[in-house]
C-alpha cells in the first residue's frame, strides 16, 4: 500500500511507546516502577465524575456545535478571566477532545508552507511534529538548565526573520519543569508585538506550580490577547486524561477556522464530559489544591534522591510534574541509560532526546506516583549506576 510522503514528517510522543514496552515486560512477569507517562495517579474528583452521570441520564449523548456547548464555553471564558485577570468571551474559546487538537488547528489554520515557527527545546514533541507536518520550518528555543531551563530572550531574538509567523511558549514546561518569569513574558509580547507574531502558548500546567510562584500569561501584556491562542484542558489539572477534554481560548477571528477544522476531524467533543468539565471549573477546588500539595511533596523526595546519585544533577522544578536531571556524569547517552534503567532496573522513564535534540544528557521522570514509588525507583537507579 502507497504511504503519503507527508507522513514521514510526523514524529510521534515517546512517552506512549515507552509505556507500550513497560507493559509487555509486565506482562512476563516483571515488576516495572511507571515514571515515564505524564498522567496524574489521581482519580477524578467525585463530583466531575457524578456530573458526567448526570448529563448521560439526562440526555446529552448527542452531538454538540463544533466550537463546544455554549454552557461549558461560557464557564471557560469566566474561568480564563477569573484566573488571568484578562476579559475573556465564550465567541473566543474552543473545546477539543484532549489539547493537541488545539496545536494542530492552531498550527494548521495560522501556518503557510515555508513559514517559520520558532519553539521550545527541548519541548513537547508534538510542536516539532505539526510544524514540519504543515510544510513549515521548526526553529528551536533552547532550554538552558543554568537559566532554570529558561531560554535567553537574545536567542529568541537572534532566530526572529521575516519568515517567523508563530512563537510557541509552554510554561509550567513539558518535559523540565521550568516556568517562565514575568520579566521573561513581558519580554516575549514586546517582541511578538514588534514582529507582528502569533503565540501559541501552551499553558495546560498553569495551576501546578510550587513556592509560591504565581502563573504569568503572555496575554496579560498589551496588544497580546489579539495574537495569542491559549491552549489549557482538563487532564492534568483534573486528572481527567482519559475523559480527552482540552480547550483554546483565542482571537474571535480564528474561531470559525479552528471550528471547521474540528468538524472535519472529530465533528465535536463527547457532550457528557463538557457537562462535566464545567462541573470541574465551576465545582469546588479542593481536590486540586491537595493534588498540588501532594505533587510538591514527591517533587522535593525525587529531586533529593536524584542529587544523591553519582553521575546525576537535578534542578529542582517550580511546576508541573517532572524533573529533568542532568545524566552526562554517567557516561552514557539518554537512550542508553533510559532503555538500561527499563530493562535491567525496571523503572521507566524518557530519554531526553524524546523531546528533541537539545535533550540529550537528560532523562524525564514523571513524579506522578507514591512517593513509595518513587523512593523504590530512586533505590534501583542507584544500583543500576553503581555497575555502569
């Protein structure tokens, strides 16, 4: 069967492979600690789910508009304003089975071949992916550990030509936890404004982050909310990853286009599970606050543990949850030392090149697991470090 070229431009997300081979060696019998996939170990809280119960016994088992039912759109844009301090209406947000949507629509509908988009890396690997799938060029924002894996703004500067139609920002960050600072944002919207760029800015770990640091949106600054897409959703603030619900919130005028794109691949998002994301945002907060806390917890056991191991040095992250250390006094390569900690070990997690080539020396583990867990993994890395 004849394979299109253009799916030789895809990448994929490694976290989903990794787990796939985790599985099988579970399946024979091995024990495997689970550090690679992004998932919350949480349950959703009860009353999201009780809302989900709800809508289906009264009906909402049907398709829905495009953009989203205007009841979850309307809750989204009072949350968004509540939650940035920027005025935010239903017209402008778009609901979609999980976020990546949000990327691809984003990309798709704002993105000419040939165009140049300018993202972050090492970052989630899904930006690379779509840019090179829309015939555009990826130009990649390194991400600097002694910056607290932040990148110099006169980086960003030098890589802005003429062909530079689109910025992507993520802070809280995918895959090293690090959270851009105000000074940082401020500076990203005058040079978005100057070069007359879209932002897409990924801002799903907004309300996972530590030692009192406070979430800053570039659509806080002058002339940004006009050339910025939000994208947020569900799955990891909620731990709703299985419920695929993600959400844009963005200029009025690219609404339409980012809908038709929707209905051309999904039609629309599951009813049932807007009524009870709405739930999620309206409802009581509580079960995410004490998800924050306990992630906190396990961030300073992991970053801890990790310093303590020869060849490892781990910067303590400020969101999300994943640490990013710093393995080159290993002596082995990420892939090496990530498919050894699987095989020999029984602890998976990503090599750093899963998030593109400026992560290499790095591995990501997710701390969303038991601390018991967690202090098992640490336990078997340092064995496994001590033979190498």
């Amino acid at each position: 069967m004849h394979i299109a070229r253009r799916m030789s431009t895809l990448g994929t997300e490694t976290a989903f492979e990794v787990l796939a081979k985790a599985r099988a060696l579970e399946a024979q019998g091995r024990k495997i600690i689970h550090l690679e996939i992004g998932e919350p170990d949480f349950d959703t809280p009860e009353n999201i789910r009780a809302a989900a119960k709800k809508a289906l016994d009264n009906g909402y088992t049907h398709y829905g508009p495009a953009p989203g039912l205007p009841e979850l759109r309307s809750t989204i844009a009072t949350y968004m304003s509540n939650h940035l301090g920027v005025s935010f209406s239903a017209s402008q947000v778009v609901v979609t089975p999980g976020g990546k949507p949000i990327m691809f629509f984003s990309i798709l509908a704002c993105v000419d071949e040939g165009d140049e988009v300018i993202y972050p890396n090492p970052g989630f690997p899904i930006y690379e992916s779509v840019i090179n799938l829309a015939g555009a060029k990826p130009v990649p924002l390194v991400l600097k550990e002694e910056k607290g894996f932040r990148f110099d703004i006169s980086d960003l500067k030098k890589l802005i030509t003429p062909r530079t139609r689109m910025l992507i920002i993520n802070t809280p960050q995918n895959p090293t936890g690090g959270i851009l600072t105000r000074e940082d944002i401020q500076q990203i919207a005058e040079l978005a404004v100057k070069h007359d760029l879209i932002v897409l800015s990924d801002e799903i770990y907004s309300r996972i982050i530590y030692d009192g640091f406070v979430h800053t949106s570039v659509t806080q600054f002058p002339g940004l909310p006009e050339r910025t897409i939000i994208l947020d959703g569900f799955s990891k603030t909620y731990a709703m990853t299985g419920w695929r619900l993600g959400f844009g919130v963005m200029p009025e005028k690219l609404v339409p286009f980012v809908a038709q794109l929707q209905i051309n691949s999904t039609s629309c998002t599951a009813s049932f599970s807007q009524i009870a994301a709405a739930e999620a945002l309206a409802g009581p907060q509580k079960d995410v606050d004490a998800m924050v806390v306990e992630f906190k917890r396990r961030r300073d056991v992991i970053v801890d543990g990790l310093n303590n191991i020869p060849g490892f040095r781990c910067h303590k992250p400020l969101g999300a949850f994943y640490v990013f250390p710093n393995i080159t006094g290993t002596g082995k390569s990420s892939k090496e030392l990530s498919e050894l900690l699987l095989n020999k070990a029984g602890v998976a997690c990503l090599a750093g090149t899963a998030f593109g080539k400026f992560g290499e020396g790095y591995l990501r583990f997710s701390y969303a697991n038991s601390v018991e867990n967690i202090e098992a993994a640490l336990k078997s890395v340092r064995e496994l470090v001590k033979t190498l």
